[in-house]
C-alpha cells in the first residue's frame, strides 16, 4: 500500500474524533485530540494486523532523529509501537494531551 493510499482520515474509536489527513508528507496513525491509535499494522503501513485492537497512549519519549515518539500499547494483545508526534502547524497531535502524557496523566 503506498504512502498517499494509507493516508486517510478517520473517526478515532476511543474518542469519537473526526481526524483529517495531514498535509505535509506524512500521514497519521493515531487521533490527534486524544492521542490514541489502533492496532492496523505488523510493520509500520502494511494495514496486516488482525487484531484491530485500540492502543493506548503509555508514555512520551524522545528518539534521537525521530524526536518525540508516542509509545502506544494494544489493550487487546499487549502489541506495543511508538509512533511520531505531528507537531505540523494546525493539523498536530493536541499539546496539552501530550503534557498530561509526559506528566503520567495520559
């Protein structure tokens, strides 16, 4: 599947968000207003998980290139993956989300 197909917009299953794609090359993988993803891939873009679990948003951590990355947790089988904060102008991940997560309270 390639990059422009796999990025869509989507309505968040924990939230009820409606979340539109990103415009600058990138696409998103988790809700930008609660931070939580869904569990779609094996590797990154390939759409092959069956589980389709929603997965929670654990911690923030920095990762040298990539900078801040979201480590997300499958609630229904425990699959773990971190993922980029969209930190583009107008279409990023809510900030004050992303302080309550680096403060414990995600």
């Amino acid at each position: 599947m390639g990059r422009a197909a796999q990025n869509q917009g989507f309505t968040c299953d924990n939230c009820g968000a409606v979340v539109v794609p990103l415009s600058n090359g990138s696409y998103r993988n988790h809700c930008p207003t609660c931070l939580w993803s869904k569990h779609v891939d094996l590797e990154p873009g390939d759409r092959a998980a069956a589980c389709r679990g929603l997965m929670r948003p654990q911690r923030i951590e920095h990762r040298g290139r990539k900078g801040l990355v979201i480590v997300h947790r499958c609630v229904a089988c425990g699959f773990v993956r971190p993922n980029r904060v969209a930190d583009d102008p107008g279409q990023g991940d809510d900030i004050d989300a992303i302080i309550a997560l680096m403060l414990g309270g995600g």
